[in-house]
C-alpha cells in the first residue's frame, strides 16, 4: 500500500511531487559538501518532514472532499491549517539548509 501511495502522491499531488523531486536532486548534494554526520541527518530529516506534512495535508483535503463538496467554515479551516503546517515545515527546511549551507559556500 506505501507503494501505492507513492505513485498515487507523485501522480496526482502536485505540492508533494515538486518537494520529492527536490529531496531527489539536493540528497546528494548533502554528501557532496562537507556536512558532518549530524548536519547531513537535520538536512535529510527536514525534507523528510516536509514531504510527510504535505502528505497528512493532502489526506486531510482527500478526506474532506469525500465527506461533501459544500463549502463550509469548518472544512475550509481544516485545509487553511494543513497548508499551514506545510509552510511552517518548509520554512524549517529552509532555516537548516541555510545555517549549514552558509559557512560553506561564503
């Protein structure tokens, strides 16, 4: 079933889709650089977390848009604070990749 909601994600999750092929292109790049051992898991496991919160976001929004297509206050929330994880996680990633990127290209 992981399998599955794999190619399913890839397939039909745009958001999730971009941040893979990231974590595909800038995996390497961490043992390319001279990362020590800590800073190259904080690099990994932050775009990690960041694909897992897109997912539980995206589950979240599948499941509302099974339970009804009516818009409604509580529903509309629902997805604001899924795509709100998503961002503070991005940002997060955003932080580690610059505090340990910084001293090695300047």
């Amino acid at each position: 079933y992981s399998y599955k909601g794999l190619i399913s994600a890839l397939c039909h999750e745009t958001a999730f889709r971009q941040e893979f092929i990231a974590f595909v292109l800038l995996t390497p790049l961490v043992f390319w650089i001279d990362f020590i051992a800590f800073e190259r898991f904080i690099l990994i496991v932050s775009m990690v977390a960041v694909m897992v919160v897109e997912l539980i976001n995206s589950a979240i929004e599948s499941t509302l848009d099974r339970v009804s297509t009516e818009l409604h206050p509580l529903a509309g929330r629902a997805k604001d604070y899924g795509s709100l994880a998503v961002m503070l996680t991005l940002f997060i990633s955003i932080a580690a990749w610059t505090l340990f990127l910084w001293p090695k290209i300047s």
